[in-house]
C-alpha cells in the first residue's frame, strides 16, 4: 500500500507538471495565434496599398500614353489618314445632343481620343472618325469600350470607326479586336485596319 500510495503521488505530481506545461504551451499558442492574425492584418494593409499604387501606376502609364498618341497623332495615324487632326468632343456636341440621350452623352464624354481624317488610299472614302480608347495593355474590356462609343457616334451621324491603342495587348483583347473589326494599334503597329474601315463604309 505504501508504495502503490508513493507511485499514485509521484503520478499526481508527474500530471501536475504536465498540466503546468500544458497551461505554458497553451499561452505560447495563443501568442501565437494573436501574432498570426496581427501579421495577416499588416498583409492585408500591404496588399491594399501595393494595389492602390499599381492602379496609379497603371492611371500614369494610361496619361501618358494618351498624351503621346495626341501629341503625335500623326505618326500614329497618318500612314491610314490624311489630314489627321485630334477632334475635342466639344466640336461635335451639338450633334450629340441632336440624336443621344443624356447618358449616352455621358458614356462619350469619358472617350480617351477622337481623331478626324480621311482614309489613305481611298479617293472617294468620306471623312471618318477614331474612337480610340488608349491603355497600357489592352484587354478586352477597352475593345468593348471602343465598340460601344464608335456606336454612340454613328448614332449621332458621326461616322466613327472603334480604335484601341497601347503598348501591350491581352490574348483576349488581341481575339475581340479581331472578331469587332476593331483597329487595334499596338507601339507602333497597326492590325485590322481594312475590316475595320470596312465595317462601317458598307
């Protein structure tokens, strides 16, 4: 009895330790998990703020691009037109208002640049117009853009063909362009220029 008595103390005082580890083990746990969370909080805050700087990155590279394309509107269209000359909206708003509902308006006036000329090549072509939505790495989102405000413009008798400029084009973008007979120019090249005249002098 006296030494099943001292291995029942010994056991109670072996489950004391364990329970005083467990309890210190159960500390460093949750002091670890706070820390997790603290770390995740701060990779959340970084992940926001490199996003926020790669959408102004992203706004910069646009502007400037948008800039160069008006600036040298003739190096960038004038193997395609004659007389190019860049057009402000406020040239053609009477027409707008004429044949478009105020939203509509709207939707044109956020148009990146418009470009007035007539076609190379093509004596008795009438003089058309550029709608071109200009980005640093064209997607599909800018064709439709360009597809849905040349549209707006015919609607308002202005004969305007869809155009997307920028340095780099997605797959997707590439492909859409393509399929709408969207003129896409692409540093310094130019793709689907013929379908896309074509398209609206049928």
């Amino acid at each position: 009895l006296d030494r099943l008595e001292a291995a029942v103390m010994e056991l109670a005082q072996a489950q004391a330790r364990t329970e005083q580890r467990l309890d210190r083990l159960e500390a460093v746990v949750m002091e670890l998990v706070q820390a997790q969370a603290r770390t995740e909080e701060m990779l959340q805050k970084l992940i926001a703020r490199v996003d926020h700087n790669d959408n102004r990155i992203a706004q910069l590279v646009g502007d400037n691009l948008e800039r160069r394309y008006r600036e040298r509107a003739f190096s960038y269209f004038g193997q395609i037109l004659r007389r190019v000359k860049v057009i402000s909206l406020q040239d053609v708003f009477e027409d707008l208002e004429k044949h478009l509902e105020e939203s509509e308006i709207g939707e044109l006036l956020s148009l990146d640049l418009l470009i007035r000329g007539r076609p190379r090549h093509r004596d008795s072509a009438p003089e058309i117009y550029l709608a071109v939505e200009v980005s640093g790495v064209i997607d599909r989102s800018d064709v439709e853009r360009a597809v849905r405000r040349a549209a707006l413009l015919r609607k308002a008798d202005v004969l305007a063909v869809p155009a997307v400029a920028g340095e780099k084009v997605t797959a997707g973008g590439f492909e859409f362009a393509q399929e709408q007979s969207v003129l896409l120019l692409q540093d310094g090249s130019r793709s689907f220029w013929p379908d896309a005249f074509s398209a609206i002098a049928e």
